[in-house]
C-alpha cells in the first residue's frame, strides 16, 4: 500500500475507536512494553502523545517507568516546525508541558539532553512487516533517528500491513513495534 493511502486508512481507524476502545487498547500495549528488557537502558526517549489524534497514551509507559525503572532518563522532543528538526529534553513532569500549535505537548524549562538515548519510542500511523513506518508524513523522526544507532521501537494500535510500496532511502527501518497483541522484531 502506499504511504498516502495508509495514513488516511490509519487515522479513519483511530477516529473509529471509542474512549473505551482507548483505554483498553493503551493498557495492553503498556503490558507489552512491561516485556522489553530494559536492563542495559540509562535513557529512553519517548514522543508525547497527541490526545486528538487518539495517539498511544505513552504517559502510561512514562508513569510505569518513573516507578519500576527510576534510574532510566526520560527524554522527550520538542519540534521546530520552521525547521523540521527536533530538540530532546529531560522529562521534568507534566506540569513543565505546554501544547504547540499541533497540539503536541513540549517541554518548557526541561533541560537539553544532548547525548545519545539508547532506546527512542517512535510514534507512527502504521507500519509494514519489514519495520518500515509511516508517519504523518514530515520526516522529524526520520531525521532524527538516521543520525542514532540504537534501538529504534514503534507504538501501534493496529498490527503490521503487508508492505509498504512507496519506501524511500530516507525511511528509516524500526527495530521492533509494538502492538496491544505482540511485539513485532524485524531482522535485515
């Protein structure tokens, strides 16, 4: 399927879903998160959901980790819509999160984090069984995922289409993704 025809499908799919839907689909892809071996992770960046867009609710994942793994660094991104590119910033608490134009929560006073996480949690519409994403089609985690060697993991209400048709040398490969029924690994 192409990239266009997939993002239009995935947001009419997210729109369907009921508040009920949400929750429990959210709750099932914590369960799954619980599974990753997190034992070897001091910093773990992760995008803020963006509540309209009935995107993963990933302050049930960052919840979860300021309890059970205090030690990892959460970091989040803040987008530069002028110039596509994101900045990373030490999650303080919600208090310090203010929603742009886009209605995406950014960090405020949180300081700059400038090294490199070794797990990020990437948001997406939909992706293919080869690890292949679509998102909502800007390129900002592209962008910055081509500059990481690391984990690479993706959060998806749906499971995996068959192929993505129009992949580019740009699109970046996950390294897993993460449905509310399993937890997908690709390999080259």
């Amino acid at each position: 399927m192409l990239k266009s025809a997939l993002r239009k499908q995935a947001l009419n799919q997210r729109s369907a879903l009921t508040e009920d839907n949400l929750q429990e689909l959210n709750e099932k892809l914590l369960a799954q998160f619980k599974k990753l071996d997190l034992s070897n992770i001091k910093s773990l960046h992760i995008f803020l959901p963006i509540i309209h867009q009935k995107e993963p609710d990933t302050f049930l994942i960052i919840d979860w980790l300021q309890q059970q793994h205090p030690e990892i660094e959460i970091v989040i991104p803040k987008a530069d819509f002028k110039t596509s590119i994101m900045s990373h910033h030490s999650y303080l608490d919600k208090e310090d999160l203010l929603n742009n134009h886009y209605h995406i929560p950014e960090p405020q006073k949180a300081k700059l984090f400038t090294t490199t996480p070794d797990m990020v949690i990437v948001p997406l519409l939909a992706f293919d069984k080869k690890g292949y994403r679509v998102g909502y089609g800007k390129g900002f985690y592209d962008r910055f995922l081509s500059k990481l060697a690391t984990q690479k993991i993706g959060l998806s209400f749906f499971d995996a289409v068959e192929e993505i048709i129009d992949v580019h040398l740009n699109d970046i490969r996950l390294d897993k993704c993460i449905t509310p029924n399993q937890i997908y690994i690709f390999k080259d």
